[in-house]
C-alpha cells in the first residue's frame, strides 16, 4: 500500500518548488531545498522544524539546522528575508539586546541617604526608553509609588552570550593536530 503524501514529505521528499520561487534561490546563491529551509524557518526561528518541513530526514534535523544556520548565503537570505517584514534582523536584535544588556540603573533613578527618585522620561533618549518594560503610578490616600521596571538584563547577557558563541554546549575532544583523539582501554 503507498504511503500519504505527508508521509512521503516528512520521510525526506524534495520539497515542490515554483519557478518563480527556483529563480529566486539561484538569484540567492541557494539549492531550492535551501530556499525552503530559509522561508520554513522563517515561520517559527526553529532550524530542526524547519529543516523536517524542507524535506531533511528527522533523524538528523538538528544537525542539518546547525549547518545549514552556519552557511554564509543562507544566513544572508534569512537576513533579507527578516527585514522585509517588519525590519527585524540579527543585527537589530543584538542591539537591543545589548542596550538591555548594558543598561545603567542610573539613567533611571537617582538614590541616595534622601530616597529614591525616578528620572522624568523626557531625559531618557530612545535607547534608553527601550529597557523599560512596565511603569506604573499608584496614588493612595496617604501618598502613592511609582514602579519602573526595567527589563531582564541577565537574560539579556544570557542571550546576547549564546548568540556571540560565547557558550560551549558540545565539546570536541581533538589531539595536538586537530585530529580525532584516540582513546584506547588498558586492560
């Protein structure tokens, strides 16, 4: 009995491409099952779905996003494709993560043996605005607080630090001339 098509796709099936669409990769520097990876990965930011749903074999999804996430065309188009939406590319999403990153409270507060005051929000610029992520005025019949909350910085470090390769999740044991290392068990 035949397989769904479904099933054909998911097992590693070329994806089906228009013309228009195969003009376009080759335009890009790119096989047309790259063309697709690039738009499925588009949809979610999740290279091993997207790699399944271009056609790549499940069983080594993951593997084929981190290669294919590495390649300098494929990186490019993603990067053009991103900026054609709402502007979002990588280098914009660094540089915001890093103002979060690097944000200085004292932008925002000034505070000594007298209190706590919030800087008005005319003196901030607009990268400085960015890492504020709630502000909000509570009056009470015996006074009121202000609450200014500025984004995750960690998180921000966190993330910047992933993107930079700054976090090593595999290492790769190697001898002293970058071969494979040979390991072997005395009995």
């Amino acid at each position: 009995m035949a397989k769904p098509k479904a099933d054909r796709k998911a097992e590693g099936a070329k994806p089906q491409t228009t013309p228009k669409a195969k003009a376009e990769a080759t335009a890009q520097g790119l096989t047309a099952r790259q063309a697709k990876f690039v738009q499925e990965y588009l949809v979610d930011l999740n290279g091993t779905q997207a790699a399944i749903r271009s056609g790549y074999a499940a069983s080594g999804a993951r593997v084929e996003a981190a290669r294919l996430l590495t390649k300098a065309n494929i990186a490019r188009a993603i990067d053009e494709a991103m900026s054609k939406g709402p502007g979002v590319t990588r280098a914009r999403i660094v540089d915001e993560l890093a103002k979060i990153a690097f944000a200085n409270a004292k932008t925002y507060f000034q505070w000594g043996p007298d209190g706590v005051t919030v800087k008005d929000s005319e003196d901030l610029d607009d990268d400085a605005a960015v890492v504020v992520s709630e502000v909000s005025h509570t009056i009470t019949p015996t006074g009121g607080t202000i609450r200014v909350k500025l984004s995750d910085k960690q998180g921000a470090l966190d993330k910047l630090t992933r993107i930079l390769g700054g976090y090593r999740d595999k290492v790769a044991l190697t001898d002293a001339d970058g071969g494979k290392l040979v390991i072997s068990f005395a009995e």
